[in-house]
C-alpha cells in the first residue's frame, strides 16, 4: 500500500495533541501567547512550521520541539477529520479548478502513486496508525535542518536552539534517496485527458502544458523558461483576452523541479466556456509558432521581465520568501548562490534565448492537454 502522503499533509498535527496535553489543554496552557505549528509534505522533505511574534519565539520553539517529539497524532482527531472529507471532495467536484486540483498533480506526473490525490473512498478507508507512522518517522528519525527568517537576533535563537533542538540526541546524516525514488516522468501517451466537475453548465478550464527542464542541472535554463512563461503570458492576454474575447484571465507558468532530475514543464491554463476549449488550443498553437518563428523584440522581453523582477524585489522583504527559499540549504550549500544569481539570471536573458527554448520545448506534439 502506498504511504498516505496526501492524507498525512491536511492533517492537523495541533489538533492531534501532544502525549502530555491534549489540543484544549495546550491552548489553555498557551493562552495569550501568539504561536502556531503546522505540518507539510514536500518533495524531498517534511516541514513543521510556525509563525510567532519577537516576545513569543521562545513559546514558539518550544511548541515545534515538543511537536517534533511528542506528537499524539490521537485516533479521535483523524476521524474529526474525516467528518469532513465528504464535504471537501463534493465542494472540490463543484467547480473547474476543484477537479483540477484533484486530478492534474497525477496525470503531470504520468500517474506516479505518490502525486495522485487519493478518492474519498481511499481517504476514508485510512488508519490513523499509517498516518502517525509516516510522520512519526519523519519527525522522530530524520535529519533535522532549522530555519528562522524575522525580527529575531543570531545570539537569541542561538540560545533558544540550545534550549530545545540541540538538546536532541545525535541523528543521522541525510539519508542517500535511491536513484528509482528521485525517477519522475511527464506522460508521453494519453495527451489529451477529460474530467467533468458537477457545476454549472458553462464552465470549463483549459490546460495545456510541455515537458519541460528541471532546476539544478541548469538554473540559467530553468530561469530561461520563467521569463518565456512571462512572454507566453503577454501573448495570452493580447489574443485569447483581448483580440478573441474567450477568457478574462489567462495566464501560463514555468515548473521545474529542484528535487527529480529532468523534470519540469511549462503550461498555459484558461477558464473559457466548453465550445471554447479547441479556440484556445489553437490560439496557443498560433503563438507558439509564431515564438518559434521569429524572435521577440525587445520592448517584449523587457515587459516580460519586468513582472519578475518587481516580484523579486517584493519577495526580498518579506518572511515567506525567505522561508520558502532557505530550507535546503545546509545540506545543499548551491541553492544560496541560487537565491544570490536569481536577478542576474532573469536579466541575461536574451530575444535569442527566447526563440531558441521556444524552438526546444514548446513541441505541440508532445503537449498535454487536460480539460474540465
């Protein structure tokens, strides 16, 4: 049986308790403090994670430490969670996007078990012991990598570091993934997939995307295909919105993985009425061949990096980014350097490099199509 990896990520870790205090007990105890803990599951790791303010980061290390090792995970907290899974699914199958979400992580992925959202029925049918045993074993055994972002000085989280992680017994180093586990393809038959959601009548979401790169094996390539995504963009709005009127906001985006080797992919999404769905395929057909044509001009390139780097400068100063960023970079010293060459990546871009990834990957042949 496959580990329930989704089930695991929705699942409250706060609302499980810990072994010592139940959930009302710790928010007795915690009155008036301002803290939070939540738990994820990411490609290559799992997070627990918290906000807080100055005063409270001492209430807040003690809270992920304490979760870190004493986690109750308590039968009766899964199945609270449950009681509400029938009505999570049902909303999800209302609407375009719901399906979406729950069927495109699979097909992009070419059915891969660990990217398919399970059914209700297999949510339902899960133990909370199988759960509790995938966290349990992420947070009790692995490696530990801790990242504070804020309003909080070295020597202060130095000390409160020493209060609660450093106090773990010795961990081993980061295990070596086997080759097979980091294997992840995008699909190469069955290109053309149909869902139905149970809304209204007139609503559809268009999807179309290429295989693409990953991250690491070439970041000035990966950080290419972000800018053509951009450039896709302003193609998009200037003929599916403005010129055919068949969608308000389309937009397109750029994925490539840091953790599976090779894996990536570009895509162009549109919500468009259902007799729609073939215009905007071949309004993206038509702007894929003339990308490929001829190269863009300047004004162009400078609009589509534009967005990207005022994103970039907006990110800089806040926590997320960092927090999004940072973790990973003990053990992968690159990705500093990474964050440090992002702008001048994005800016070494040229109309040149635009017509020639465009000419590489924006293949209509292998393009995945995936309508709701």
């Amino acid at each position: 049986a496959r580990p329930p990896v989704f089930q695991a990520s929705v699942s409250s870790l706060m609302e499980g308790g810990l072994g010592k205090l139940t959930a009302a007990e710790i928010k007795d105890t915690l009155s008036g403090k301002i803290y939070s803990v939540q738990y994820g599951l990411g490609d290559d790791a799992a997070t627990l994670s918290g906000g807080t303010t100055k005063a409270d980061f001492a209430t807040e290390m003690q809270a992920l430490m304490a979760f870190t090792t004493d986690a109750a995970m308590r039968d009766d907290a899964f199945e609270r969670l449950k009681g509400f899974i029938p009505d999570y699914y049902q909303q999800l199958q209302s609407t375009p996007g719901g399906v979406f979400q729950m069927q495109a992580n699979g097909v992009l992925h070419d059915g891969d078990a660990r990217f398919v959202m399970p059914s209700q029925q297999d949510f339902l049918a899960t133990k909370n012991a199988d759960v509790k045993a995938l966290v349990e074993g992420e947070l009790k055994t692995a490696p530990v990598e801790i990242t504070i972002v804020g309003d909080v000085d070295e020597a202060e989280a130095e000390a409160e570091i020493a209060k609660t992680f450093a106090a773990l017994p010795a961990r081993p180093a980061a295990p070596k993934t086997p080759a097979a586990d980091l294997k992840v393809d995008f699909p190469a038959a069955n290109l053309r997939r149909v869902f139905e959601h149970h809304g209204r009548a007139d609503q559809d979401l268009s999807f179309i995307a290429w295989p693409g790169a990953d991250f690491t094996s070439d970041p000035a390539r990966a950080s290419g295909l972000t800018v053509l995504s951009e450039v896709l963009n302003l193609r998009l709005t200037d003929v599916v919105r403005e010129q055919k009127g068949i969608a308000y906001s389309p937009y397109a985006s750029n994925v490539n993985s840091q953790t599976f080797p090779g894996y990536g992919y570009l895509s162009a999404t549109a919500e468009v009425k259902p007799e729609n769905d073939q215009a905007f395929y071949d309004a993206v057909a038509g702007i894929v061949a003339d990308l490929k044509a001829r190269p863009i001009d300047a004004d162009e390139l400078l609009r589509a990096q534009k967005p990207l780097l005022d994103q970039m400068d907006t990110q800089l100063k806040t926590n997320s980014y960092w927090q999004s960023v940072l973790p990973g970079t003990m053990s992968d010293p690159r990705k500093l350097d990474y964050i440090r060459s992002r702008r001048a990546r994005y800016q070494a871009v040229t109309a040149a490099d635009i017509q020639k990834l465009a000419q590489a990957y924006l293949n209509m042949d292998k393009a995945l199509r995936i309508q709701i």
